[in-house]
C-alpha cells in the first residue's frame, strides 16, 4: 500500500473540552452527534493510521443519550458530558475486547472496568473505543502491537512513539477529545511528543491502576493525553484520586488540577540538568527547547543549572527494574486463563509452551527472558538488587534538586518521531528513545510533555516539565506558560 506522507488531512486540532461540553448543555450539539461524527472519522481515517483495535459503539452512543436526555431536562451536566474519549487497550472495559496489543489476549471479554473507566464515564465521558499500542506497553514506537503499526498522522512514514502510540495519534487526528495510556519509562511522553499533543505523567500513586493490565507494577502509571494542558488537566482531575481497589493509590487530596493552570509562573524556579542536555540530542530538539526555556524566563522564571548525575546508570536500571517485574506479571498468561490457548498441545506443559511461544511477540518473550535471569539466583544481587540501589539513588537525587527548584525542564526525547522500520532491528537503539523519560518513572515524581515547536520538516517537538512528587499543578502551569508562548 503505498501512502501519501502528507500532513493533511489526518493532523486536525479538536475543539477545546469546555467548549464542546458547553455546546452541548446548551443544546446546540447533541452528544449522540458527536459521537456519531467521531465514528465517522474514524471509519474514514483509521484505516491508514491504524489507531483504534475495536470500537465500543453500543456503550458509547447508549452513554451519549443518557448525557442528551439530561441536558435536554435542563440538568446539570458532570464536567465531561458528551466529551469523546479513547482508551488504551491496556485498560480494561467490561466486555469490551482488551488485547493489550498483544495476540494472546485476543478474544479475552473482561468482566470488569478499569477504575479509570468508571470514573470517566461517572463525568460523562463516551468511551470510543481501544486504542492500539505496543504489545504489553514494551517499546517505544507502536511497531510491538501484534496488530500492525500505528502511523504518525504528521507524517505517515514516521511512528507515533510508543507504547501509547494510539492515545496520542488519536488526539493529534481528532479520533477523540482526549484519550488515556499507560506511562511505566515514558509511554505518555514521549508519543505525545512525537505527535504534538500534552501528555501526563501523574505522581505514582496518584492514579488508580485497577484494571491496568499490569508490564511493571511499581513503575506503572495511568495518565491523559489532550491536545491542550487546560484539558489534559481536567481530564487529571477526573481519574485521579484514591482507589481502595489498588493498594498503591495515594489518599492524597486532590487539587483543581484545572484551576491551577493559569497561575502565574512568575518567580518559579526552573531547574535545567546538563545530563539531559549532552550527547545524542537533536540539535533541533536542543534549538527548540531553548527557546522554550527563554519563554519561560521571559515570563518572569528563575532558571538554574541542577545536576542529576545518576542520568546514565537510568536506562540500564529501568531495563533491569522493568524486565524483573514484567517476567512476574507475565507468568499469568498461561493459556488458561485469558485468550488465545494454542491447539497444538499433547500435554498439559506443552499447551502452556505453545500458547505463550505463539501468543507472545519477539519483544516480550526478550523481556521475559531477561526478566527471569535478572531475578535469577546468582545474578539477583548483582542485577536486580544493584538496580534497585541505583534506582534509590535516582530518587534522591530529584528529592535534592526539588529542593532547590520548582520545576525541572528537559526535552521530552533525544529526537523527533523517527521512521518506521528504522530502528526495528537494534533494540537498544529503541532502548534509548527513552533515555529522558525513564528516570521520573523511576523516581515516581510526575510530569507533563507539551508542544515545543516542531522540526524545519514540520515533525511536533516536546518539552517534558517535571515536578516533586503529587505536585501535578506546578508541571501544569509551568507546561501551560511554554503553551502560552510563542515557543509552542
Ligand atoms: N519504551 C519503554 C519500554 O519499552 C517504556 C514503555 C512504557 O512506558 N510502557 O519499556
């Protein structure tokens, strides 16, 4: 199939989450319209891009009209009436198809919803459908999906970034409002980059993860994608907050995420770490978030030079920290339980053998296979354990440099959204596309990637805005400031 590398007409800008809610408890759009002209855009581009794996129509348009029976009463509408929204395929929707991006689920029906799905439908949201990603959120580029790739919609050649590929091509398409993914060492960010949207990376904790299904629990985080930070926000504010469904969740009070945004950022601080600024960057990527970092100095912040040395030992650790937990939570997929089962089992080992050789893709069985020597006996001290040490050292190295700053700025990514097929064959080339993101995942602080300008070729740049942990509203107002500016 040969494709057109045009950025037309697949990038488009959704209207704004407050100005559609508006229209509609006015009565001038119906939520059942809407949704129902979101379907038609997605029939008539999803087939190049390839960001929806299954669509949840029924549930979706039954949600709109409950939404148009309130407004048409004169009722109150909750904050996210009739907006359309879609969800990663790692979250789970009841009944609904829930792949993962991954064969091996294929045709697993969840009898439940994921806390983040109760909670958007509870605000009004029309769940669209499930959004394609990288097999189990392993990769960096949607090329892991079992089921074909996602395009860049700025440039069809290119990946969307990953694992999140689907949310963030989504919102940069306008196949949904916003969307939600999954962030365990920057599968928010840096797709969000790579497509020109804002993404966020909310404190561990913040955010429930009942109903994730699980690639490294203590790095996993559920966030927002939305092509605004005031929507982004919002969408923060709905999802977040204690879950007693998952024991991790933080009962830390919530702020008015949305609110928060437009707070001056005169006289915040700004740290800027030299480490993320070295060898590997883009010189365009450099260019832009200068400018970046000049608009926010411009806007009255105070920037710094803070230093983050353990930057380097970052990739390794995340590799060593996630592959251990994924081989864990991986063992659960078995044959038995969820999806696919292989047909070619004379024995009760073989059928588990089979089912997880023929459901798994190339890149999970290579995490599992390292997963399982890192956490094996003899080499756990020296690998698993030592990571673990680095990853504290990580931490507090943050903690020390937030207590000197506000607010740390990076580039999102080394570069923009490369070319499908260019680093398929060198893992660790994948690897590094992660080399800025995967330390607050490590660290458990929050973040939010936002628009930073874009190439001479016209491919989206990020700016990742790191904060100290459940301090989501400084990332935002510092992210809304660079929005605000001319650097965007
Ligand atoms: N690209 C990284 C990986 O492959 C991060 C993925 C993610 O955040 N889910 O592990």
């Amino acid at each position: 199939m040969v494709i057109e590398s045009t950025a037309e007409p697949f990038v488009q800008k959704p209207q704004t989450l407050a100005a559609l809610r508006d229209e509609i408890a006015a009565g001038r759009t119906k939520a059942a319209d809407l949704a129902s002209t979101y379907y038609e855009r997605i029939a008539a581009i999803n087939p190049q891009l390839n960001v929806y794996l299954s669509l949840t129509r029924d549930r979706a348009l039954e949600q709109a009209q409950r939404i148009d029976a309130i407004a048409a009463k004169g009722d109150p509408l909750p904050i996210l009436a009739g907006i359309p929204v879609g969800i990663k395929d790692v979250l789970v929707m009841r009944g609904a198809s829930s792949t993962a991006g991954s064969k091996i689920l294929e045709g697993y029906h969840p009898p439940y919803d994921a806390t983040v799905v109760t909670r958007l439908e509870a605000a009004g949201a029309v769940l669209l459908g499930k959004l394609n990603c990288d097999e189990f959120a392993m990769g960096s580029s949607t090329e892991n999906s079992a089921f074909g790739p996602v395009r860049n919609p700025h440039d069809l050649e290119r990946v969307p970034g990953g694992s999140s590929g689907g949310s963030a091509a989504a919102v940069a398409a306008n196949l949904a409002v916003a969307t939600l993914g999954s962030d365990t060492g920057g599968s928010i960010r840096q797709p969000a980059s790579f497509c020109g949207v804002v993404g966020v990376l909310p404190t561990y904790g913040r955010v429930s993860r009942y109903g994730l299904i699980a690639f490294a629990s203590s790095l996993d985080r559920v966030g927002p994608f939305a092509a605004n930070v005031r929507d982004a926000a919002t969408m923060l504010g709905v999802i977040a907050g204690h879950d007693p469904r998952d024991a991790t969740s933080s009962p830390a009070p919530l702020p008015d995420y949305a609110a928060q945004c437009d707070k001056p950022v005169e006289g915040l601080r700004i740290g800027i770490p030299a480490e993320y600024f070295g060898e590997g960057l883009d010189p365009e990527v450099r260019a832009a978030i200068e400018l970046g970092i000049a608009a926010l100095e411009a806007a009255g912040c105070k920037t710094r030079p803070v230093s983050l040395p353990h930057t380097r030992y970052a990739i390794p650790t995340y590799y060593l920290v996630a592959t251990a937990e994924a081989s864990a939570n991986l063992a659960r997929f078995d044959g038995v339980r969820y999806g696919y089962r292989s047909t070619a089992s004379e024995s009760l080992s073989a059928m588990y053998r089979h089912s997880r050789d023929e459901g798994f893709g190339a890149e999970v069985k290579r995490r599992i296979l390292l997963g399982t020597y890192a956490l094996s006996a003899g080499y756990y001290d020296a690998y698993y354990l030592k990571a673990q040490k680095v990853r504290r050292l990580l931490a507090g190295e943050f903690l020390r440099a937030f207590a000197e700053v506000d607010a740390i700025v990076t580039p999102t990514a080394p570069t923009p959204a490369f070319k499908l097929g260019e680093k398929t064959g060198d893992p660790l080339a994948m690897y590094l596309a992660d080399i800025y993101t995967v330390t607050a995942s490590l660290a458990g602080i929050c973040g939010v990637t936002v628009p930073c300008g874009n190439t001479r070729a016209g491919l989206p740049i990020g700016m990742q805005v790191l904060a100290r942990h459940f301090n989501e509203s400084t990332a935002f107002r510092v992210a809304r400031a660079v929005e605000a500016s001319e650097a965007s």
